[in-house]
C-alpha cells in the first residue's frame, strides 16, 4: 500500500510540478546592451507559423550570438528548436548538453528525442563566453561555425528533416513542455532559406563584432537584434511577420499533465498496472 501512495504523489508531483499556476515568464532585457536574458521558467516564441515553403531544397542558415550562464546537467537545454504544428513535435532543435551544442533532427515519426538525428560538437559552450554561432545545412549535410570559422563538419546530417517539418513555431529558450529550459543571454537570431558560403559566414561575424550587424544582403526570413529594450514583442526586422512574444506568465505550448518522472520507470516494471493495482 506504502508503495501505491508513492507512485501516486510521484504523478501528482510530476504533472503539477512547479506547483505555481501563475508562474513569471523569466526572461528579461539587458539594461546595458541589446538582447535577452533567460532563467528558469523562462520561455518566448513566435506569434506566426514559419511554413516549410519558405526552405528551398531543404536549406537553411542560422546564425545566432548568445552567451551560455548555465550547464545544463541530465537533460537538454533547447536554445532554439521548431515546433511541429500539427502532430505537435518538435522538428528539429538547437540545444545545449553541459558545454556541448548539439543539433537534433526528428529521424522518423518519433516523439523521444533521444531518438532524434544527432551532431554535436564538444565543448563549443563555454560558461560566459559569447559565441557568434552560425549552422548551415542542406541534404545530408551541415556545419557548425564558431564565431566565422568552420568548426564541425556533420555527414549525412541535415537540420530539417524533410519528411516532418510543415508548419512551424519557434520557440526560443525552452522546449514546448518547458521543461528544457537554457539559462543564458541571446543577442541576435537570424534565419536565412539558403546556405550562406563561409566567406559571408566569416563577413557577418565580424560585422557583428563590429556592432553593425544589421540587414544583409541574401535570403533572411528572419532578423532578431533584441533592441526593443523594453514591451512583450520582439520584432522581425526584416518584415512585420514572425514577431516574437514574451508572455507575462510562463506559458508552455504543449501540456504533459500528470506524467510519470523517468525515474519510477527503473522502480516499476509496468507502471500501468502498478497503478490500477492498488484500487485492486
């Protein structure tokens, strides 16, 4: 009976867990420079749907600048990752694993990430360092650029998985159950539907270093710089589409009620049955 109870308030916990229904969003702007920083519970994304049409042939370029506060330790930290619409997965994701970056890719019609397409690269995250991160990539083929220069080259790899990814949100700083928050600062995202040479790789890194990264000439979708300052919005500079929204609570776009945590799978066999067994 002893065991029952436990498993019981182990779901309880689980699903309702922080236990704050009002919870702050936590993000908030810098005061002495443009970008955001996230904390825990801290989630933003986009008030538009991105629709698979706009990546030509499967290409696609983001480059974003951003400095890591946290390691993240068992689980993934999702920097930036699409949200499948439809069947409500996640397509691909930008994540962080302790100072490692890693890109996942849906590999078939899987919900685990763990059976994702991987590529990482090790130790690209160091603890307050910032980074300008561009990954590029096309059929069975991307790469990984640390601040303009190559670093990670992954085979048979590409972001976007073309059998998936349809109508797409972006979510930045946690993953849809928010419960794969990144800690960090972000200074700029852009998006292109094309794949930048690495000249022009190099070229906007130090343009960026240079405080002038503005709008380039190519294929952007998308242009964040975070130099709102102050609001909920975040706006695209390229075009009024795609504006970013900071809710005021913390707000996730896919709800895992009442599911068990990993670790009463290594306790119990079947949890299904252990369950019911006790009204039994």
């Amino acid at each position: 009976m002893l065991i029952c109870f436990c498993i019981i308030v182990g779901v309880l916990i689980a699903g309702l867990w922080p236990f704050n229904f009002l919870q702050k969003n936590n993000i908030s702007w810098l005061n002495d420079k443009d970008g955001l920083a996230f904390g825990r519970f801290g989630i933003l994304y986009s008030k538009d749907i991105i629709n698979q049409t706009f990546f030509k042939d499967n290409q696609i370029t983001i480059e974003m600048a951003l400095r890591s506060k946290d390691e993240s330790g068992s689980s993934l930290s999702h920097i930036i990752s699409f949200f499948n619409d439809q069947d409500r997965f996640e397509d691909f994701v930008i994540g962080q694993w302790r100072t490692h970056l890693i890109l996942f890719s849906r590999n078939g019609n899987f919900a685990d990430i763990n059976k994702y397409k991987k590529c990482g690269l090790r130790y690209a995250l160091p603890l307050d360092s910032t980074l300008f991160i561009t990954v590029t990539s096309k059929s069975e083929n991307s790469t990984i650029y640390i601040n303009g220069k190559p670093a990670k080259k992954c085979q048979n790899y590409s972001l976007i998985p073309e059998k998936y990814i349809s109508n797409e949100q972006l979510i930045i700083g946690n993953s849809p159950t928010g419960k794969g928050e990144w800690k960090g600062e972000i200074y700029t995202l852009a998006i292109y539907n094309t794949l930048l040479p690495k000249e022009k790789i190099l070229e906007n890194y130090k343009k960026w270093k240079a405080n002038n990264y503005k709008k380039f000439e190519g294929d952007q979708i998308i242009l964040y710089r975070f130099d709102e300052r102050t609001g909920t919005i975040v706006n695209n500079k390229i075009s009024p589409d795609y504006q970013l929204l900071i809710p005021p609570l913390f707000k996730t776009l896919k709800k895992e009620l009442l599911s068990l945590p990993r670790n009463l799978f290594k306790i119990i066999a079947s949890p299904i049955i252990a369950f019911f067994s006790c009204f039994l």
